[in-house]
C-alpha cells in the first residue's frame, strides 16, 4: 500500500535564547509558524521488516536521514515486524532554519504509527521524536505554537493567515556551529505569550552570528525592506540562513518575489494554523 504524505515547513517569527542549559541545549522563546509550502513523502508498507529510502535526499548519507532514523526509532519501540519503503521529494531548502529535516521526521513518525497499526499517542511519539530533534515534537503537535525549553514546549497559537516570502542564499549553516559562535546573543529576560501579540521584539538572537558566517544574509534583508506593504520588518528564521518578509496580501508578496535577485531563490508561501492532512 502506498502513500503520499505531506511534510510543512516552518518558520520562526522571533527567536529568543534565554539561556544555555547543563546539556548543552539552549533555552529559547520563539513563535512557530507552519507554512503551506511542503516535502512529500512517500511510503511503501513492506512485510519483511526492511526500511529503505528509495528516492531522495540522496545528499545526506542513508544512515544520518532523519526520516530512516525516525522509521526505525518507531519500528524499535514498537516491536512492530512491518517496514517501509520510503521516498522523498524534497522542496523546502535544508539547512535553512526551515525546519525541514525535522517535519520530515515527524511525519514519518506519524505516517507509519498509522501505516503499522502501531497506535502511539501523539505525546509517545513526540517523546521519540524529542531524540531526534528539538523541532520534532512541534511538527508531531501540527499547530503553530508559543514555544519554549528547547523547543518542546509548545502552547498552541491562531495566527493571521498571512503571506511569507521566503528567501534563500542557498547556503547550509550548522545550527551547532550558530550556538557556539561569539557573535550569538542572548535574551535573559524571559517574555509572557501575551507580550508577543503584536510581535513586540521579533529580534532573532542568532542573527548577528549568522551573519558573520554568511554575510549575504545582510544583504536580502536589507533587499527585503525594498518591498512594497509589507508587514514588520524583514527577519531570519532559526538559525539561517533563510530570511522572511510578511504581507497581507498574496500579491504583494508575488510581486516581492518578481523582484528577487536571480541569484537568490524563493517562494511565496500561506501561513498555516494547523499541519496539511495527507
């Protein structure tokens, strides 16, 4: 039985570090965005026991894929006799503080707990998916949400259904290397969900040390606030590289996009208050 699964990107409105815990975790406060824009995945239920990755991400070494790490975290807990043939069609750009990698493997999660007949609960699965990634559970949840620790504690939100362009320098930054960087700053006081209402400091903490490692970064925010009716100011999501840019209106934000530099790629995206059904 085959099926098609679709796997949302997200993006960070703000992203606050408040501290650097004994694990070598950081604290943060952030909005999660989910965006309509999506990788697809693909499943294929195999009798024998075997996960294989057919298709896809054939840059990233079978035994590092979050989503083949994700499968047989599943099929080890569960005991389960069943596997998959899994393919992938990647759209959302990696290394991008897009949270790709980390939706692949939560829908993986959940596609095959479904596929197998295995029945976790969303928060047995989260708890798996903690491991992997400190995005996961978010993207398990399938709401956007207040979040808080390192990620995993999560407060559902409604947002505006507004319009994100998002830009990429198609360039990959190591979110280990961004948190261990000089240039990263902190956010010590730690804010209310209600101070966020209005986007009150939507400053994202690792912006300065992305910068310092890709300082084309610089050059489309500033490229950004070109933009006609845009909504707040141009900002990094995650870790980077990838920036954003709001707008009401879809086509403002096309008519962005039109006049994005071609040696940058982008796409418009709708924000999303709840993760697309398969």
């Amino acid at each position: 039985m085959s099926n098609t699964w679709h796997s949302p990107a997200k993006i960070n409105l703000f992203l606050h570090i408040n501290s650097k815990r004994e694990d070598d975790y950081h604290n943060i406060q952030s909005i999660f965005q989910l965006l309509d824009y999506c990788d697809e995945l693909n499943f294929d239920i195999r009798q024998d026991g075997v996960i294989n990755r057919t298709s896809g991400n054939e840059d990233v070494p079978e035994d590092q894929d979050l989503i083949i790490k994700a499968a047989k975290a599943l099929q080890s807990v569960t005991g389960t006799k069943l596997g998959a043939d899994i393919s992938v069609i990647k759209n959302i750009p990696t290394g991008g503080g897009l949270g790709g990698g980390s939706s692949n493997a939560a829908t993986t999660l959940i596609a095959l707990n479904q596929l197998w007949g295995t029945q976790y609960s969303e928060q047995q699965l989260s708890k798996i998916g903690l491991v992997l990634g400190a995005d996961v559970p978010f993207f398990i949840t399938g709401h956007s949400a207040w979040a808080e620790g390192v990620g995993e504690i999560l407060t559902p939100i409604t947002l505006p259904k507004h319009y994100f362009l998002v830009v990429s320098i198609n360039q990959h930054i190591s979110t280990k290397e961004i948190f261990s960087h000089k240039s990263l700053t902190t956010t010590p006081l730690i804010g209310k969900i209600c101070d966020f209402s209005e986007l009150i400091n939507p400053h994202n903490d690792c912006l300065e040390a992305a910068i310092d490692l890709e300082d084309e970064i610089l050059e489309v925010l500033t490229h950004l606030k070109s933009s006609e009716n845009y909504l707040y100011q141009p900002r990094m999501t995650g870790t980077g590289s990838c920036v954003f840019v709001e707008f009401e209106y879809e086509k403002d934000a096309l008519v962005a996009l039109d006049n994005l530099p071609k040696h940058w790629s982008g796409f418009v995206a709708l924000a999303l208050n709840t993760s697309p059904k398969q």
